[in-house]
C-alpha cells in the first residue's frame, strides 16, 4: 500500500489529468478506432491550410487544464471549420500539444459516444435501431466504472466534504436507493437530453398512471403507503454513518480507538442495504402483478413510448393524477408513488444490461457531493442540471492540491478495482433474481437480502477509502486552499438544512445515537453495529421501535437484567404497516460469529396493540428462550468483560404465526421460519449492558449468561 501511494505521489498533476483521460474498457477503444476508419480513409491526409486551422482553434485553448465544455467547443469549432476525425486529424492534434483521446473522452464528439450495451428490444424498448439518440453510446457501465469517471466523482465528493458540512452530506435523490429498475440508464441515455431534467420523470410517470386502470394504480397506491415510512427509515439509517465520517474527518475520533473501524462500517452499511433489497423485492413483486394484468391496449400504448427518448412520451401533467395519502401515511407517499411508476415502465421496458447499469456517483453517496451539485435545481420545475459539473469542479480540486495530497485521493481508483468489479456482479444478480417477477414467476426473498446485504457491504468499503483519504486530505490543508476550494464549491447564497430527509430538509436534527461503534470501539459489539431506528420531532417516521426507560443505542437499566429485578423492559411502537394482522417480538444477542442467543419471544401480538407495559402479562404467545428453555423471560448478565448488545426486534406480520409445535417449542429459528412469507416490515432498537465488577452474585435471574 505504501508502496503504491509513493508512486502515484510522484506521478503528480500530470498522472491525475492522465488518469481523467483513461478508460478502463479496451473494447471502447477499439469502438474509437473503428469508427475513426469509417469516417476517414486511413490514407487520407490534410491539407496545410488544414493542419494550421487546427492548430489555430487550439491555440485558444491550455492543454494541461482542458475542460469538458472547452473540449465541446473545441469539437464545434472543428466542425463549423469542415475538419473531420480520423487518424490525420488525431496527428494534427497532437502536433499542437493536444491529446486527441482525452479531447474524446471529456466531450465525445456527436455519434462518437463511449458505446455500452442498449436494452434489448421489447415493448418500449426499441433502442437498438434508432440511431437518432443523442444518447446512445455516450453512457456505458464501462464507462461509469472507468479510472476517468470514477476519478471525477471521487474528486468532486472530496470537494463536497472538505468544504460542506453534516446537513448537506445527508442530501441525496431518492431514487439513487433501490435503484434495480433500470431508471438511471434509460435517464443518461435519453435521446432528447432530458435526463437530467425533473420533467423526464415527472412525464414518464403521468404516462404509466394515465393509462393504468384504477385497480392497478390501487396497486402501486397500496405500495406507496407500506413503504412511504420505510423510505424515510432508509434515509434515517444513513445519518450515523455520515456523523461518524465528519468525525473522522474533524478529528473527532473515539479515546482508544486509531479512527474509523473498516470493519464497523462495512457490516453497518450491509444492514441498512439489506433494508433497501427487502423494499426492491416488495417493489419488483408488486411491479409483476400490474405487468401480468395490462390489457393488449395498455401494452400498444407503452409500447410507443420508446425507452430513454423523450420526445416519444405524450405531455402529459402527473399532478392531476396524484392523490393526497390517507392521515397518518408518511410525506413520502407521493414520491414513492412517482418513483414507482417511472420506474415501473423502465423496468418493463429495459434490460438486465439497463439494470445493471449505474453512474459513476452511485456509491460513496454520503459525502455531499449531491448537495452541491443538485441544490441549485431545488423547486425548479424545468430545470437542466450540466453533466460537466461533476468532472470540471473535480478536476479544479485535485488541481490545488499538492502531489502528496492528491495521491491520497487518486489511488483511490486503483484500491476499490476489485470492490467496483465485484459490485457488476452482485447487481447481475440481483437483476436476474428480480426479473423472474417480470416474467411471471417468483424470486427467492432470503437471497435477494443476502445479495442487497453484499453489495452493501462493498458500499461501505469503498466509502471507508474515500471517508479516511479525504481526512488525511483534511489534516494536511492549508488556508489558501480551504478559501480557494469554498469558491469552487459555487454555492453562494445557500445554506444547507440541519439534515435532509433524501431531498426534503428537516428543521430540526434528528437524535443520534453514539457512533463510536463505528471506530470498533467496544462500547458497542463487535460482531455486529447497532441498527438504529431514528425519530426526530416534528418528522413523521415509518416503523419504529422506542423505549420510555431506555433510549435506543443506550445502558440497559439494571432493574431489566438479572442484576436488577429482571422485569421485561417496557417498549413503544409506531407506524404500524397497513394490512398488519399480528405482532410478534425477539430479544437476542450475538456473542460471536454463528452464535445467536434469545432471551424474550412473544408473538400473536394484536395488532392493534401500540406498547407493552414493563412485566408485560396476558398479551401474546410466549415462546422460550436460550437460557433455560422456558417460556419465560431471561434477563441478561452480560458475563465476561466489557458491554454487550442486545437488540429488541418488533415484526409486523399480514397474518397470525401458525405453528405445528406447542409454544414451549417455539425458538428463535422456529418463529423466523414461520414468519418468513408474512413479513411485512421490522422495527428494532439495541442497547447495551456492561455488567459492574463484583455484581456476579447479586441480584436475582437465571445465573451468569451473556
């Protein structure tokens, strides 16, 4: 490792706009040299007067320092002068100081795109044969994954961070979290360049709701009010992971521990990933009913609207068809609503290629990077966000930086290869397993978690390279460069929220719970993070989970373990899913790898119950426990050193638990199983317990268990 920073070290300035120039794929260049054939003979040769027009349009223009949007202008001026590609031309390039790859690669000129895979051919996906598309080619998984573009994000989310604060860091689109559904493709690739404008999913989704019949839309409505809350929950998961990253980079780190723990933030970051699959799965399985029940007319209809063009959907208003969500259903009712039905034709009319398919700042997204760049859309209806923002102002960062500075975020692109490689993967696979719903089946809920969990886990690794590079960055800035960076962040004028929820600002911070567990610190268990629920006052929630004698992430009163009384802890709940039919309840901790011990079951809760009293009787089925097998609650000791978690889970089920066995049988592992196809959403809340020395004795309980 050291070894590979002292390198890029010494490559300085000129290695980093190198790398901008780069691409990853060697079939893209083979794609340049072919097309560079067949628009000029390899024979052919240009005149002087030829040669020298080419060296006056650049002459206007610094090699070392070329931008996209001068690289355009270049490529106008080339054209308005009658200058053609090809390899002549490429040699007159380079003849005045120009490289002609990297003239290609910061601005394409029209028709010569990145190339890339388009969606196979189906109803609404007839993107092979149209070669009008502005779009096409321009957009690649090659390209997204390249060492040019990835540089530019990482670049522009250093920016972001070193010159932002927390509240602009938990800015982030909505639909950049359960994004299986092949949006973000048929977005980038648009014919009509109206990706990045808000209209693009404002018309696409008026469509798909104009020519739903009501039962249909019914479908999507009843979805949007099951996960609006879970949607805010999603965003709340993030806000510790992006308090314990401003922590490290202000220096702010836990006594004992060397700084943010790689470990920590890749099994927190696998949870909340995890979260987000179990919505795709309920996104994907409510997708395939409505496709299994569109009409041969509503098929024709779709069918027109050509994937990624614009220009072939119908103006239509989506606010007209909107409907105001029932009292009580979370604010995110209508945006889920919108992101389902946009994402439902691209999803029909895409691929496993448009699935597949993500930008480059995809991941990484807790840095503010988003904030910066989209802030100025905010409350614009019609509204053209520029695709050389991102790698422009990168590119001016890494510029005032000095070499050792900037090896610490170039190298960045050479250490999350195998993470970025492996993370295609995991996404072909979710795709292939999502996409059995579309063609009438079903796909296996347990590994479209397991596969969500995966690729979580390879988000938080390439966020802890970019969360701990950036402080280095940080810890080495001097003042001119702070005040150089604030002007190149361009933002003035606008002052961030306490805390977005995605795009929407909070008023008021949400608590949040201690993030020390994020630097391995053992105030929290090792073997696994504390997934936290939030609630902040005046933000509705969905599905949560509290205390009224403990706040979540906190010390276990000792009247709750078996050095107290060992009463039942009392607990809250809200945000109960629509179509809840039963409750049921699970306390446990993991003393280490492969090892689960309980210590409280109730299930058969009504549904209709909000709390449980402290010694809760008379509500519910007891199940036993791994203490002593009974039906009973086993108060934790906490034994050995140092604290332990213990998490309390709340499930909301769509039907009461039936089970062949009598309730002095029902584990842990039993009750999971029997709720696994009745699962509509959990709530959990953790806490810890460390046991005071000499207490061994003391108190009542069922002896010294962890």
């Amino acid at each position: 490792m050291k070894r590979l920073a002292s390198v890029v070290m010494g490559l300085g300035l000129v290695a980093a706009m190198h790398v901008f120039a780069q691409e990853a794929s060697e079939s893209r260049m083979d794609d340049r040299r072919s097309l560079r054939r067949g628009e000029q003979g390899k024979d052919e040769v240009l005149t002087a007067e030829q040669t020298a027009r080419v060296k006056a349009i650049l002459a206007k223009y610094d090699a070392n320092s070329l931008t996209a949007d001068q690289a355009k202008a270049i490529h106008e001026a080339f054209r308005q002068a009658g200058l053609r590609g090809g390899p002549p031309m490429g040699s007159a390039i380079k003849s005045a100081g120009f490289d002609p790859e990297k003239l290609r690669d910061l601005a394409p000129p029209p028709g010569q795109g990145g190339g890339g895979d388009e969606p196979a051919d189906r109803p609404g996906g007839n993107a092979r044969t149209d070669k009008s598309r502005k779009g096409q080619g321009k957009y690649s998984l090659n390209q997204a994954v390249s060492d040019r573009a990835q540089l530019s994000t990482i670049a522009f989310s250093g920016l972001a961070f070193l010159t932002g604060d927390f509240g602009g860091a938990t800015f982030m689109p909505p639909g950049k979290v359960c994004d299986y559904f092949g949006f973000q493709y048929m977005r980038d690739i648009d014919a009509a360049g109206k990706g990045h404008n808000p209209m693009f999913l404002s018309r696409v989704a008026a469509n798909v709701m104009h020519i739903l019949n009501e039962g249909q839309r019914k479908l999507f409505e009843d979805l949007a009010t099951e996960q609006a809350g879970q949607f805010e929950q999603l965003a709340l998961k993030r806000i510790p992971l992006i308090k314990a990253f401003h922590r490290e980079r202000d220096g702010e780190i836990p006594a004992g521990t060397t700084g943010l723990s790689r470990e920590a933030v890749i099994r927190y970051v696998g949870d909340f990933y995890a979260y987000e699959a179990q919505l795709s799965f309920r996104r994907a399985e409510v997708f395939g009913k409505v496709v299994s029940s569109l009409t041969p007319d509503q098929k024709a209809y779709l069918g027109k609207m050509k994937f990624g063009d614009f220009n072939t959907w119908p103006e239509l208003d989506e606010r007209s068809l909107l409907k105001r969500p029932a009292a009580g259903v979370s604010r995110f009712y209508n945006v889920a609503y919108m992101t389902y039905a946009s994402e439902f034709f691209s999803w029909m009319a895409g691929s496993v290629t448009a699935d597949v398919y993500f930008c480059p700042e995809r991941h990484g997204t807790y840095f503010g990077g988003f904030y910066m760049k989209d802030m100025p859309a905010m409350g614009k209806r019609n509204y053209d966000i520029s695709t050389a923002v991102t790698g422009d102002s990168g590119e001016n960062f890494l510029k005032l930086l000095s070499a050792e500075q900037r090896a610490n975020i170039t190298s960045i692109t050479v250490l999350q290869k195998a993470p970025l490689a492996e993370m295609v993967e995991v996404r072909k696979a979710m795709s292939t397993e999502l996409r059995k719903f579309l063609e009438g089946g079903r796909a296996d809920k347990q590994k479209v978690l397991a596969i969500g969990r995966r690729y979580g886990e390879l988000d938080g690794e390439v966020s802890w390279m970019y969360a701990t590079a950036f402080a280095k960055v940080n810890r080495m800035l001097m003042d001119e460069q702070r005040a150089a960076m604030k002007k190149l962040r361009n933002l003035d004028g606008y002052q961030s929220a306490p805390a977005y929820l995605y795009s929407s600002p909070m008023q008021t911070l949400p608590a949040i719970p201690n993030t020390d567990f994020l630097f391995g610190s053992t105030a929290a268990s090792p073997s696994k993070p504390v997934v936290v629920a939030l609630t902040a006052a005046g933000v509705k929630t969905g599905f949560t989970l509290r205390s009224p004698a403990v706040a979540d992430g906190g010390q276990l009163p000792k009247e709750f373990t078996g050095d107290g009384t060992s009463s039942t802890l009392p607990l809250e709940w809200s945000g109960v899913p629509v179509g809840t039919k039963s409750l049921a309840l699970i306390m446990h901790h993991i003393p280490g790898p492969g090892d689960v011990k309980w210590y409280w079951i109730l299930y058969n809760i009504p549904p209709e119950i909000r709390s449980l009293p402290k010694n809760v009787k008379d509500v519910g089925v007891w199940g036993n426990n791994s203490v002593n097998g009974r039906m009973e609650y086993a108060p934790p000791h906490s034994k050995g050193p140092g604290a332990k978690t213990y998490t309390y889970t709340l499930y909301a089920l769509s039907a009461p638990v039936q089970l062949g066995v009598s309730p002095s049988e029902v584990s842990r592992k039993v009750l999971l199983a029997a709720m696994k196809d009745r699962l509509l959403a959990t709530a959990e809340m953790s806490v810890v317990y460390s046991r005071n020395p000499g207490a061994a004795n003391q108190g009542a309980g069922t002896g010294n268990i962890p």
